[in-house]
C-alpha cells in the first residue's frame, strides 16, 4: 500500500478500518505470532523495564507477550495519561487494578503508584495504525507518544528506550512521510515479522 498516495487523515481511517476486520480468532492468532516473534529477539531478551499497552480499536494485542514477560520477570508498564497530555508508564502486575482513562483505555488505577518517565524503560512497544520499512510510524494523531519521547530528539548514543512499533503486517505502507514531530522507531515487529531498522 502506498501511504504517500492519502493525506494522513484518511490513510489512518483506511489502516484501521483494515486491522477492525480481523476476527476475534485472527486477532488472537497474531497475537500469539507476535509474541514468538519478539521473545526471542535480543531486544526483548535484554530489556529488563518495558511499557506495554492495552489493545484498543483492533490495535494488535501484546497480552502473549506480557504474560511470558511476567514468567521471565521483566518488570512491565502500561502507559497512564497526564493531565498534561504525556504518557508516563505505571508498574503493572498480574491482578492490578485498571480504570478508563479519557478514551475508555484501561489503565493502573491504584492510589500511590510509582509513575516514570519513559526515560527509565529499556523498551517501549508503541501501538501503530501504519509503518514503513524505513521506521516512519503513523499513530492515532493524538501525539501522546510524540511529546512523552521528544527527548529522544536531543539524543545520540546513549538510547533509551529503544522504541519497538507493534502493528498486523497489513497496516504496513510503502513509504510513509514523516513529519518533523515525529521519533523514529528502532524496529517494528508484526505478527509475519520482527524489522529492526
């Protein structure tokens, strides 16, 4: 599919429209497919602190991959919203207690929790409505991701968290152009396959 052919509007109305009609069956399939795929990446194997997130509007799901990354002990987050419009990660283990946030996205709900930046993760798996080859992402338009990683901007060597795109290998373009807001991702992982860029 070529993105540069559709304004990004209604390039991200087409890629979710397409990733909306997978079936239940389909979407639980590439889950699993996913997980194989990225736990046995060194990526994953070497992050010790990774942000996850709750599938939403087709988005596909990293429940597989959570619940492996539980058994290994990785310490994982999901993404909390601030009243500032960023996303800081929020600890999060089997039976924790979540709440919508202002989407309707479950997120760790519990008094005191100890909220990062996402500075301290190794790895960060972003939710994509469409990716290219070359790590230009297209996400929801919202810019949550955007404004909580500019600090990456300003950064050469010393990485973190290494960025990791999460989409169904149908929501891939040809070329997306990316915009000057926009961090590039360190790979993107599907549920045919894992691009490290």
């Amino acid at each position: 599919m070529t993105g540069a052919a559709l304004d990004r509007p209604a390039l991200r109305r087409q890629l979710r429209g397409l990733r909306r009609q997978l079936s239940e069956a389909e979407q639980r399939h590439a889950a699993r497919q996913l997980a194989r795929l990225v736990q046995r990446s060194a990526l994953f194997r070497r992050s010790r602190h990774i942000g996850f997130y709750l599938a939403n509007d087709g988005e596909l799901a990293l429940t597989p991959l959570l619940e492996h990354a539980w058994a290994m002990r990785k310490i994982c987050y999901l993404p909390v919203i601030t009243p500032d419009h960023r996303l800081r990660f929020a600890p999060y283990r089997p039976g924790d207690t979540l709440a919508p946030n202002v989407f309707g996205i479950p997120e760790p709900a519990s008094a005191g929790l100890r909220i990062v930046d996402a500075r301290l993760l190794d790895l960060l798996l972003i939710p994509l409505v469409g990716f290219d080859t070359q790590g230009n992402r297209l996400g929801m338009g919202g810019g949550f991701y955007d404004r909580s990683l500019a600090f990456l901007r300003h950064r050469h060597h010393w990485r973190k968290p290494r960025l990791l795109g999460i989409a169904h290998a149908l929501q891939r373009v040809d070329a997306l152009d990316p915009q000057w807001w926009d961090i590039p991702l360190d790979g993107v992982a599907t549920d045919q396959q894992l691009h490290l860029i």
